[in-house]
C-alpha cells in the first residue's frame, strides 16, 4: 500500500489552484515521475529539487528525468559534493496555502518503495506543511553549507539540552551546526521509563553507545540493517546485545537448508547499500500515558546532523500513531529476529 499511499497523495493536487514541493534523493521510479508530470498537466503548479551530486543517484535521477519529459518542472541540489539532499517529502497546496505534507523514509525509487523496510507519513496539518514549505523554499536555491545551516536553525531551532519535546509534532531540519540535535534524540532515548524501541540502517551511532550501556529497568530494541561495516562496529554490537536490558535483531532472510519446508526466500536487489531496514525512527515508552516518535529521514548519524539535507518529525502524546509504529517495528522486529536465529542453526 506504500505506494498507492503515495500516488494518491500526489493525485490530490487536482488541477489549477493547487501545488506540489517536492525535495528527493533516489528520484528514479518511473511511476512517481508520471503521476507527477500528469498532476502538472492537468494544471497544477509542481516543482521539484531533487540530488544531483553524486554519481550514485544522480545519473538515474537525471536518465528518469529525462525520460519523464519533465526537466522543466525539477532544480537539482549541487553544491557540496561531499553531502546528499537526503530529503524525501512532498507539500501539498491549495490556493497557493500549504495543507498537508508526505514524508518519512521512502526514497522515490524502486528499491525505497519495494525493496526495504520504509514509512510513508502524511501530516494534515497546516502548520507543520508552512513549516515544511519554507525549509523547501530556502533548498530550491540550492545554498551551500555555510548559508543553510543558520537559516535551517533558525526556522527549526535545536531543542535546548535536557529539553522535552512539546505534545503535537515539531519539525526538525538539517544541516546544523555541531551535534547538539543528534545528542538530544540520545538524551529522549535515555529518558524512557520502561520501553525504548530504534531502528538503526546503517550501524549504531556512538553517541547512542552509552544508552545501551547504560543499566535500565526496562527494555531496548534496536532493529538493524547490519552489525556495522567495521569489525569495531560489529564488536560493539556484539557486546550490547550481551545484556539483558537489550534485546537487537539484525536483518535476515531465510536459506533453505536440509530442514526444507520452509519456502525459500531471496532478496529483490533493489538495493546496494541497505536491503533490510531502512526506516529511521525511534519511539520512547511507545504504550505508555505520554509516548514520543521521532521520525523522518535522518539516519541518528554525525553526517544526517551535520550535512545533509534532512527532515524529521517529533511527535509527542499522539498514542494512535504510536501504536502503529510499535506495532509495525515489533512486526519487524520478530521478522527478523527468527530469520537471524535461523541462519545461525547450521542443520
């Protein structure tokens, strides 16, 4: 349903009077980029920033461009090779108003939709999609690092330290200056009382390290992509998982071996670089009275912080939203925490 969600969103821009802002990274399947070009056909007003930096993705993203015919309707980001427009939301106007904006994880390609683990978040809200708008306004220009970082701080200030975040949903945008924000999702994790749940694609970051390591009364999961990509990272997995306040899953998928009645599985390479879990967001005492997510594309590292462009969601005291997203990690999570067994048993 990920991407009939997504379809249907971009389907609401109806005609004149209505806009789309889109900010992407991977912004290669085809189907995307025709809904689009027909939601601009049909008279509304889309523009589109997507990445153009690196090799990987901006040859696709330009060859589907091209291939779409909608080269007039895109802007792409180029300054600073050394980081990405990691973005993956889209604005929806009316009358020239922002009313709802679609975000999460989900690149717009064939792997982010199909072959990964991915959410795609819609906010009905007003405010939240002005907000969203403006940080769109200010990446169309394509600004170098040193003019986007103030201005990102100042439409989405870094919550001070110790801080909690307000009930409803605040937006928090990259680049910024220092590591302040990424310390402070860290500080929320540590906050729980009972029940703190992470997903992590590319490895847990060190400033999470010392949560874990910390003793806690209730329990941590951690759903990740790997172990790491250094023997030190995996190292420092392997000793997390050995306490009993964490419990990790890594992903997985099933060999079929001499106790064969299992189906076989394999994986769709759709993707190189992360084929399980490409989700990034953490919930903090998730069944609890007061529960908090932090959502979005960042993936908790130095470079999501620091250069890239990103954008997350904090929501705070919304329990059916938090119940979907516990539901879904623990989903997951059980997913692949037999998967990972299972290829451990060798007969």
């Amino acid at each position: 349903g990920l991407w009939e969600a997504m379809r249907d969103f971009i389907r609401r821009a109806k005609g004149p009077g209505f806009g789309l802002r889109v900010a992407t990274y991977e912004f290669n399947y085809g189907p995307v980029l025709e809904a689009l070009k027909a939601t601009s056909l049909a008279g509304a007003d889309v523009q589109i920033v997507y990445d153009g930096r690196k090799a990987d993705p901006a040859e696709g993203n330009r060859a589907a461009v091209q291939a779409a015919g909608i080269r007039a309707l895109c802007r792409e980001r180029t300054v600073n090779p050394s980081a990405i427009a990691h973005n993956k939301f889209i604005v929806l106007l009316e009358e020239g108003r922002p009313i709802s904006v679609w975000t999460g994880s989900t690149n717009f390609s064939e792997g982010g939709i199909f072959g990964h683990s991915n959410v795609g978040h819609e906010v009905r809200n007003a405010e939240v999609a002005r907000v969203f708008l403006a940080y769109w306004d200010i990446l169309k220009d394509d600004p170098d690092s040193r003019t986007l970082r103030p201005r990102v701080a100042e439409l989405t200030p870094t919550p001070a330290p110790g801080s909690s975040p307000r009930p409803g949903t605040v937006e928090l945008f990259s680049p910024r200056t220092g590591l302040q924000l990424l310390e402070w999702y860290v500080a929320q994790a540590a906050s729980a009382s009972t029940l703190v749940c992470a997903t992590f694609a590319f490895g847990i970051n060190k400033a999470f390290v010392p949560m874990f390591q910390t003793p806690f009364a209730g329990l941590r999961y951690a759903l990740l992509d790997s172990a790491g990509a250094t023997a030190e990272a995996k190292q420092t997995v392997s000793a997390l998982r050995q306490r009993s306040d964490n419990r990790f899953a890594i992903g997985n998928h099933l060999v079929t071996n001499s106790f064969d009645r299992w189906v076989g599985e394999r994986l769709s390479e759709f993707n190189r670089h992360v084929r399980y879990i490409h989700t990034k967001y953490l919930l903090v005492d998730p069944f609890g009275d007061d529960p908090v997510v932090i959502t979005g594309s960042a993936n908790f590292s130095d470079a999501s912080t620091r250069d890239n462009d990103e954008n997350m969601l904090v929501i705070r005291g919304e329990k059916a939203v938090t119940d979907i997203y516990g539901s879904e990690f623990f989903r997951l999570w059980n997913h692949y925490a037999f998967r990972e067994w299972a290829a451990s048993q060798p007969d």
